[in-house]
C-alpha cells in the first residue's frame, strides 16, 4: 500500500515542485490550496482547479488527489482526511510577504498561526503524527555567524512573517516535547529559486512578489523596465546584499528525504538547513543571469529595504549526514530552469500553451 502524503499548499511554487518528487518517489498525494497565493481556473465540473498541479500531473504522469480548502476551516480540513488514510503531513500553506506581514499582522498571524493549529488538531484526531514543517532561514534572524548551522539562535526576528515561523517552530518543538507519538522534521529553507527543469511549472508571476530572482526574470522578458538593487553598501564582496540560492528541485528532493527519514525512525524533533552552503550577492546572480539567457538586465541601485540583511548562508552538514540529501544545482542551472519557465509562460499560468507531458 502506497503511503500517501498530505500536502498543504500543494498549488504553490514550491508545493507544486515538491509534488513532482513525490509522485515520482512512489508516495500518493493528497493536496489542498485556498489559492490565496497560488493560481486557479474552474474546472469543467464547476470547481477550482490548480493549473500548476494539472501540469504536475502531466510532468510525472502519475495522478493526485487536490481539494480547494483553507486551513482555517477545520471542518472541510476533517472532511479531507476521510477520503483517504494519510499517512504523513507536508506544510506548506503560509502566506510570506514580507511588507504585507508588517502591515497586516493580524491577518499573518490568524492565517499561518490558526492554520497550523487547526492542521495539528486534525492530524491527532486521525492518529497521524509524521509531519515535515516548511520553516525558514528567517527564523534566524540577523545572523551571529556564518555559515549558519541549525543551532544558532532564532527569535530575533523583526517581520511578522518570519515570527510567525519561528513561532510555529517552538509550538512544534512544545508539542514533540509532550506528546511522544509525533515525529517532525523542521525544514530551514534558504532562497528557493529555479523552475522544473521541463519549464512548465515555476513561480507565477502574475501573483504579487517582491524577491530577486522572479523580478530579474520579468525585467530581462520586458515585462518590467528595469530593477532595483536595494543597497550597495552591504558588508560584501561587491556591496550588495548576499543569500545561499537553492535549486527549487534540491528543495523538493530535501522533503522527499525527510519523509523517507520519518518513515525510518522515530525521531520526535529534529531540524534542517536546506541551502548549498555558498553566498551569493545581487549583483553576482544578475551577472550570471544575463550570462546564462543572453539577455541585458538594466538596473538602478536605491538605499537598503527595511529589515534587510548583509549577508546569510547555510551550513548544510547535518542534511547531508542524516538525511542523505546534499544541493545539486549549480547557479547556472537556476538561472537557465527559471528562464525556461519564464519564456514558455510569459503570463505564468494564464498562457494559453498546451502543455503535453511537460512539454511545450
Ligand atoms: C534577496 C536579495 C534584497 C529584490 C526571501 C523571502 C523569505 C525567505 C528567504 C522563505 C536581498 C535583494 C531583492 C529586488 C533587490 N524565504 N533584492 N531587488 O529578502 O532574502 O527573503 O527569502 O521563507 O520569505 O522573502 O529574498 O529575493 O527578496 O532578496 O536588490 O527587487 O535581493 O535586498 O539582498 P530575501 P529577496
């Protein structure tokens, strides 16, 4: 009997990625989206689609179960877990701008905190107690030193996004510490960016965003006239801002090896940095971009965003040595999945391709 997964989140840039490693490691997946920041179209039964999970679907060629449901609805959130035995949890579903967070901390808090309350409450009803949490190098804070290892302090946060993960992080660690049945795996993203490699599925563009790599995409198709580099004068090599870029497939291959490892031993808590352990500054991943797709990104340099950072990357040992996972796309190869992407979807989903079996 397969082992199905539950995926919240499952229609975002990463749900959506992590479920093609998924289904092509043999798991069923079960997945849910309230398309808050994800993309939907209405299916001819009349009810909400994900194009992003319909083309999951044809990339791998394998089926998956998707409901349109929000979190914060407990009662269709029980309903889902009778139509099938779920045998472990992935928690995407969190909404993450950072702005947005600092002016609308209510709604952050009541979505992220409330959703995963409600997701808990409903996993121990139905005695199902593996779960892998999509947490983040935000929880670090500014940090203390580099690389980052998983013990270096967390809490210092300024955004409401990145507390609100810190916070689910400690009831987490709360609930593991008293209630012995649950086995969860924390996983510390660093910046996710890439596309499948097929191009068919990436980050949308036309849902608001605010990071990097997506913006340096739009400005290099003509969608936007030019970017902005927000700092020059970081602590850096070239003055603006460094992070550790991670492949979105390394990520999806990271949750795959953390199921496998709650399928292999009861391990109550555990936490992992998921990066590839090298900075790399704005202006370095422009250079790479243009180099990569051939194209001319103009840019405008302005002061620093609030709450931004010099410099952060990951110490990514432990995953290598406990869960046998290690990053294997280089910066190039980044650039070049996420322009796939960009260039077969202008508009993201709403292009009007047909995509078969993953390709244009
Ligand atoms: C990267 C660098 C900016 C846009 C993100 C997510 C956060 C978390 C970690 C998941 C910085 C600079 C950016 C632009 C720029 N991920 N930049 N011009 O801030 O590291 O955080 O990854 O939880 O949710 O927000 O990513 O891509 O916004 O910025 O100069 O138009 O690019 O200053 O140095 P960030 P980012």
């Amino acid at each position: 009997m397969a082992h199905t997964v539950f995926v919240t989140g499952g229609a975002g840039y990463i749900g959506s990625h992590c479920i093609v490693s998924l289904l092509e490691a043999g798991y069923e997946v079960v997945a849910i989206d309230n398309f808050a920041n994800s993309v939907s179209e209405r299916g001819a039964d009349g009810l909400s689609r994900a194009p992003a999970l319909d083309r999951v679907q044809q990339i791998t060629g394998k089926e998956l179960t998707f409901v349109q449901c929000d979190l914060l609805d407990i009662d269709a959130l029980r309903n889902i877990f009778k139509l099938k035995k779920i045998d472990s949890v992935i928690h995407f579903a969190a909404i993450k701008a950072v702005g947005e967070s600092m002016e609308q901390p209510f709604l952050y808090y009541r979505n992220n905190m409330m959703g995963a309350i409600n997701l808990l409450e409903v996993m121990k009803e139905n005695g199902c107690y593996n779960l892998v949490f999509s947490s983040s190098c935000t929880v670090y804070g500014s940090p203390e030193f580099l690389p980052i290892n998983e013990d270096h302090p967390t809490g210092k946060v300024t955004n409401v996004y990145g507390r609100t993960k810190y916070f689910i992080e400690e009831m987490l660690k709360d609930v593991a510490v008293a209630e012995k049945q649950w086995n969860i795996i924390m996983l510390r993203y660093f910046n996710p960016v890439g596309a499948h490699p097929s191009g068919s599925i990436g980050e949308d563009p036309t849902k608001p965003f605010t990071n990097l790599m997506p913006y340096i995409a739009q400005v290099a198709i003509g969608s936007k006239p030019k970017l902005t580099i927000f700092g020059t004068d970081y602590n850096t090599e070239d003055g603006t801002g460094v992070r550790d870029y991670i492949h979105i497939m390394d990520l999806a291959s990271g949750h795959v090896a953390a199921l496998k490892k709650l399928q292999e031993e009861h391990l109550r808590m555990k936490i992992y940095n998921l990066g590839t352990g090298e900075g790399v500054s704005v202006l370095r991943l422009l250079k790479t971009f243009e180099k990569v797709t051939g194209t001319k990104v103009s840019y405008e340099t302005l002061e620093r965003r609030v709450g931004d950072i010099d410099a952060i990357y990951a110490k990514c040992e432990l995953a290598e040595k406990e869960l046998g996972w290690k990053s294997q796309y280089n910066l190039e190869q980044m650039c070049e999945d996420f322009w796939r992407w960009q260039t077969m979807n202008p508009d993201g989903y709403r292009s009007n391709k047909t995509i078969t079996n993953g390709k244009i």
